[in-house]
C-alpha cells in the first residue's frame, strides 16, 4: 500500500506515524501515555490500514479517517484535541510554504518589486538582505506582538513599518549631535578617533560617523546645523594655513611664528579657542598678505571637503542591498562668516553635481534653513545664501526649505542652533518633547511609526451602514453599496472608527517601544557608547534615552478617503471640512496620549515610499476596482492633493497648509515646476517665500532632472538628448522628501505611476 505525500512524492503506509499523531492528542488532554491510550492508537491505526480500499492513498485522506474513528470513540475530547493539532500544523506549513517560496524567489531576484528605491534588489546583497528581511518579518508578526497589532497589519488597516527590523528591536531614525563628537571625537568597534583638527578632517568624520549610525538603525540620520557646527574646525583650517602664511608669505622665522601661536593659544579673553576668526580684524591689517594666502587656502580646504562628503555619501555603501545611508544636512542661518563659507560651498559642490558626468547627488539631502531676518529677504545676512540656494534648488531639486519660524516649533531658543527647526530629508521631525529636552533637535529622533490605512477604515464603516439596512431597502438601492451613502452619516461612523483605531494605533507603537528599550545598549554600542542619543544613562537603560524620542502615528490616502466618504476630496470646501475633522481628531488623541503616558506622540504624514503601493493592492485584492478610489496602482500619500490635480502652486500651498498644521512628527508640502523654472529664480523664490508665509513647516519644489549619460546635458529630456542625440538617459525623481536614482528602474509599479501622472503646478 502507497501513501501520497503533501509534495508528491510516494512512501509505504507507515502505522506508527498514525500511533504517534493519536497518542499526542491523548497526552494533551490527559497530560501522560496510559496502556489505555496505546491500544486505543494502536487499533485505529489496524482498523484504518484494513479498511484502506485504493492502493495509492493521500496522506490528507488518512488524516480524514483517524478524525472519524476518534470522533466514534467514547474521548470526544481527544478527538477535539486532534483536529485543532492537525489545523495547527495544515497553518504551520501553509505559513512556511509561502514563506519558503518568498524567500526563494527573493534570493533568486525573480521578483524585484523595488520596496525601497535605494536598495538594489538585484545585487547579491540586495538577494540576501530582502531573503532575510522576510523571515524577520514573519518572526515579527509571529512572536514580537500581540495579535491586535499582527491583525491590524495584516488587514491593511494600521500598517507597521519596517518589520524586519522590529524583530531585532531598531529603532526608527536620528538626528546626531555632530558638534559633541567632532569635539571630543568618539569610539568604534576596532578604535578610537580624535578629534577633528581641521575642516577638511570633519568633513571626513562627519561621512564616517553617518555611515555608523545608520547601521544601529533603520531609518535616516541629519545633521541639523551643519553650517554652525563646521565653524571651528572652519577657524582651525585658517588659523593652520595663516600660521604658514606668516613663515612663507610674511618671512617669519619658525621660532616668531611658533611663538605667536603660543601667544594665540594662551590668549584666553580674545581667543579662547586658540583659533584666528575671520572678523579679526587686527591680524587682517597687520598681515595682509599672510590673511589673504590663508582665507584662499581656507576657501580650498572647504571646497575639497565638501566635494569629499557629497561623493562619500554618494558612494560608502551601508546596510545589506548595497544601500546608501539615508542622510540630510541642515544649513543657512549662521551668519559667521566661517558658516557662511559653509553654506555657500555646499551649495556650489550642489550646483556643480558630482562625478565626471556631474550628476545630481542623490544624499545628502539639503535642507536650507528660512529664517526671517537672517536669508529671507535683501538686506538680511544670508539673503544671498538664500538666492544661491534657490538657484540649485531650480536645477537639482536640492535644497528643500525648512521653516524656521513655524509656529510648531514655538520655544526654541535663537542662540541655539541645535534647537532651530530642521528635518530630515523624508519629512520627520522632532516637535517639543516632554521629558525635559525642550525643542532641542540633535539627540532625538522618531523610535518608530505606524500608519493607518484610511481608505480602509472608511470602507468598513461604510460596510457597517449597509449591513443596518432592511433587506427590502438593499434590493432598492441600483448603485455599488460603497456609494449608497455620503455624508454625515458616514463621516460618523468612520471618526468612530477612526478613534478606536488610533488608540489602537497608540497601544502597538507603545509595545514596540517597550520591545525596543527592552534591547542591550550593546545592541547599538557606537549609538550609546558615544552619547550619539542623548539622555542615555547606562544605571537606567537605554529607556531613558529614547523616551525623548517621537512615537508616530501616520496615515495614508486622506483623497481616496474623502471620495469614498462623500465623493469629493480636500481640494473642494466639503472635503476640506471632513478633512479638518479627520486631522484634529489626530492632533487631539496623540496630545491626550502625549500628556498620558509621557511619550512623544505625533501626528505623522507618512512618506509611504513601497506602503502607497502595497496598501492599495491589498485594498484593490479586497474590495475591487472604485472609480477615483481604487482606480490605480496607489493611494495619495497621507493628506497630499491627488497629483493628476491642475492648479497653480500657490493653490497647492493654500491648501496643503491648512492640514500641515495638525502634524508635529513631519510632513512636506511640495509643487511640481517644468524645467524653465531654472531660468526663473525670482518666480522660485516668490513660491517659496509664499510657502512660509502660509506657515508651511517643511517645502520641496519638483523640476524635471534628466540626464544624459553619454554627454552629462541635465535638464528635462524626452527621448533623445538635444546636445549629443544620445538615447540614454537617467531620469532622477523624489520618491518622498528624498531623491532617488532612476525612477524607472528604482521605484516600485505605484510610484512609478504616480511619477508619471504628476501635473505641473503652472495652471
């Protein structure tokens, strides 16, 4: 007699393996192995081989047999226990058959869906970090959470991300405190580093230290006042190249100019630093041409170095996948002259681009900082920053601007430039923290977020409503049952919703924190080892450096929401005011559970980079296809206007700014501009300007960036480059706040479309 195995293959009948299955559901109910229960095995393994009729018998019609002779036996209990072991291990293997076959072909590459537009999913180490990140993700849902949060996930209705790196306990993103570690230099796994002694060294540290950090976590890291902090290793540099230009320039012995700088050192009330600043001006007047040789070599120094950081950051490959660090840098109110040398070299290594084709750099994200009275207008000291700013903004899409002066950020202190208003490049941000730390930026970071799924919760409560419905009153209604109402009666219905699935929402991001600070501090020994993370202190656990942290909770689709709650979206005055609602019901519970529990909540516009595409497919998988719902492959990220809207970008503002105020973990209002833009700064900068002064917190302006890899001719190309002819061409895109290579290759099918079905904003 043969027995068809689950995967085909054939093996004899085997009576022990039916004693054992049996025996098994009598020691789970009876807790040991009586004789009474071997003969009881034993026999129902006889009757079932006497009474097999076929010669080739399935392995799952055997099981079939065994659950009919227990339930024929006097222990219907031990029958009961059978049949929920066998369900158990039917789950087990369909969880691991799928599993098995999704990390089969993502160590295969036969199925690259681009999750993340900055991994290379097709390398060796894109293969085995996406096999990897399935089974963590799987141990994730399986083990790390309670089965509220696995089936909130699972349901596409609070989405929990990065899930591989839940099950090792990472947390989210940081903005590091570079000023402390460039000062006091900072400690690795195989070393130790001094601290930085010119300009040029910091720069070096400063790509080192970033790739570090991001392997203790999975998100971004920024700086947040690059431009501050660089000034005085900036007067360092200086002060080195003018000792030289004493010896060389001004014929000082090295005896005089060793003495001089002994004098420098121990003149602690004019220099207390030992370093020469660049509005000394009795040294200028004494030394003139020694001044002049050091500021040239100075301005050299910085240009190289920043060079250096844009390719490091370019090309110092992090994380498996072949992934670069996701990084930021924040600049553009420091008014010293030393950070103005900064800004300006930033920007011009910006506009210069990198490489010999001088390409876009992709990282660091830049992000200049507006600030009314400093660079917002002529006359203030870093207007001209400000119009350079703008001027790669218009041909590299770098800087986005950051709002000094929202009103979100009220309390920061001006003579603090680690508590001025900066971003990482995604959208996150780190509002006023509740445990001590004020608006202070570096240190902190978001630990992790959820995002709810609105279009979802909206369609369960329009399901709800229906299911009331007398049969009679159902068989009337001629249209789908998701349009049979609109209106107040289901706006109610999903703000109740709406509000249990915030609390929700709250409860899974609060054990995952727990999780998270339940991990050793030598989990992410350079992160807590160099005080990376402020407020760590080792008697207490690594609790008490990431409670100054941000919890967020996000949301998705708020266009597609509104359509299917009362047929119009934001951009119309009725669902602006549904949509007023929806968000002050998000400012009002992460407030209420900010001031319970003592953690950082926030309202978070997600940047839903893979999440715009997978929810809607699980959404679509659900619930079919819905006109100006699930008509394409995404849903409108968090409470954006629809893409395919045509309006001025000044529409756009009016009325992205009036949600962007409900959000304090981050979000990004950006306008899309064609490529004449560039030969436009004075528009640029009138958009830009109107974008703060609607009290937009964080902004982007989108222009065509395309490249010609044959010639290096960048700007908007169709199919052929109108300098060489060439054909192949790189077509760079944001993906979220940041920019990503070729969005024809790098972003997933829902971004992919979403790309191509923005409208310029030039109605």
């Amino acid at each position: 007699m043969k027995v068809i195995k689950r995967d085909g293959r054939i093996t004899g009948f085997d009576k022990e393996k039916i004693v054992n299955a049996v025996l098994k559901a009598y020691k789970e109910i009876d807790g040991n192995i009586t004789e009474q229960s071997i003969r009881e095995a034993k026999n129902i393994a006889e009757h079932i081989f006497r009474h097999i009729q076929k010669d080739c018998t399935s392995v799952e019609e055997i099981q079939d047999m065994v659950e009919k002779e227990l339930m024929r036996s006097s222990r219907k209990d031990v029958a009961k226990s059978y049949v929920i072991y066998r369900n158990d291990r039917t789950r087990l293997r369909q969880k691991n058959s799928k599993l098995m076959k999704t990390i089969d072909e993502k160590l295969k590459g036969s199925n690259i869906q681009n999750q993340n537009a900055n991994v290379d999913e097709a390398s060796f180490g894109g293969r085995r970090g996406e096999a990897i990140s399935e089974l963590m993700k799987q141990h994730a849902l399986d083990n790390c959470m309670s089965e509220m949060a696995k089936n909130n996930h699972l349901n596409n209705e609070i989405y929990i991300h990065d899930l591989d790196s839940y099950s090792v306990g990472m947390h989210n993103c940081l903005s590091i405190p570079f000023d402390k570690l460039l000062a006091n230099g900072f400690k690795t796994r195989q070393t130790d580093v001094r601290p930085a002694q010119s300009v040029n060294t910091a720069f070096q540290l400063l790509a080192v230290i970033f790739q570090l950090q991001s392997l203790q976590q999975f998100g971004g890291c920024s700086a947040t006042h690059l431009d501050w902090t660089m000034v005085p290793y900036v007067r360092k540099s200086f002060t080195k190249h003018f000792r030289d230009g004493l010896r060389y320039v001004e014929k000082l012995s090295e005896y005089k100019t060793a003495r001089f700088h002994e004098w420098l050192l121990n003149d602690k009330d004019n220099h207390p630093d030992g370093t020469i600043h660049l509005d000394d001006s009795e040294f200028k007047q004494q030394y003139p041409d020694a001044w002049e040789y050091a500021v040239d070599m100075t301005k050299r120094e910085i240009y190289q170095a920043v060079e250096g950081m844009y390719h490091n950051l370019n090309t110092l490959q992090s994380r498996s996948g072949n992934q670069l660090p996701f990084t930021s840098i924040n600049y553009g109110t420091c008014t010293n002259p030393e950070g103005r040398l900064i800004t300006k070299a930033l920007l011009d290594v910006s506009l210069k681009g990198i490489g010999k084709l001088h390409k876009t750099p992709v990282f660091p994200c830049g992000i200049f900082q507006y600030a009314k009275g400093i660079n917002d207008k002529p006359g203030t000291p870093n207007y001209d920053l400000y119009r350079l700013a703008l001027k790669s903004t218009s041909t590299r899409l770098y800087p986005n601007y950051a709002n000094v002066d929202w009103s979100g950020n009220i309390g920061y202190d001006k003579n603090d430039p680690k508590t001025i208003f900066s971003t990482m490049g995604c959208r996150t941000a780190n509002g006023l923290d509740i445990n001590g730390f004020g608006q202070l930026k570096d240190g902190r970071g978001n630990i992790c977020p959820v995002t709810i799924i609105l279009p979802t919760l909206a369609m369960i409560a329009k399901e709800k409503i229906w299911e009331q419905l007398p049969q009679a009153s159902k068989e009337q209604i001629a249209v789908p049952p998701y349009e049979f109402t609109k209106g107040d009666e289901a706006v109610a219905y999903f703000l109740n919703l709406l509000r249990e699935k915030i609390t929700e929402a709250k409860d899974m991001l609060i054990e995952r924190f727990e999780w998270i600070c339940s991990q050793s501090a030598d989990s992410a020994k350079f992160m807590y080892e160099n005080g990376l993370m402020e407020g760590y202190i080792p008697d207490e656990g690594i609790k008490s450096a990431l409670k100054h942290g941000t919890l967020a909770i996000g949301q998705l689709g708020l266009a597609e929401t509104l359509q299917i709650l009362i047929g119009a979206d934001q951009t119309t005055e009725a669902g602006m005011k549904v949509a007023k609602q929806i968000e002050q019901l998000f400012k009002d519970k992460c407030a209420e559970f900010k001031e319970k529990y003592k953690l950082n909540f926030g309202v978070y516009y997600t940047p839903a980079e893979n999440l715009v595409y997978t929810a809607m497919q699980k959404f679509k998988d659900k619930y079919g296809v819905i006109p100006d719902v699930s008509d394409k492959d995404y849903f409108t990220n968090s409470i954006h206007v629809p893409v395919w809207k045509e309006m001025t970008p000044f529409e756009k503002i009016d009325i992205e700014s009036q949600l962007t105020g409900y959000s304090s973990a981050g979000c990004i209002t950006y306008v899309e501009l064609p490529s004449s833009a560039k030969n436009n700064i004075d528009a640029i900068e009138t958009i830009v300007n109107y974008a703060m002064e609607k009290d937009i917190p964080y902004f982007a302006i989108n222009v065509p960036n395309d490249t010609c890899l044959d010639c290096g001719f960048t700007s908007e190309i169709a199919s052929t480059c109108p300098m060489c002819g060439g054909k192949n061409i790189e077509r760079l895109r944001r993906v979220t706040g940041y920019l990503t290579g070729n969005y024809k290759t790098a972003f997933n099918k829902g971004k992919q479309q979403e790309t191509e079905m923005r409208v310029k904003h030039t109605k």
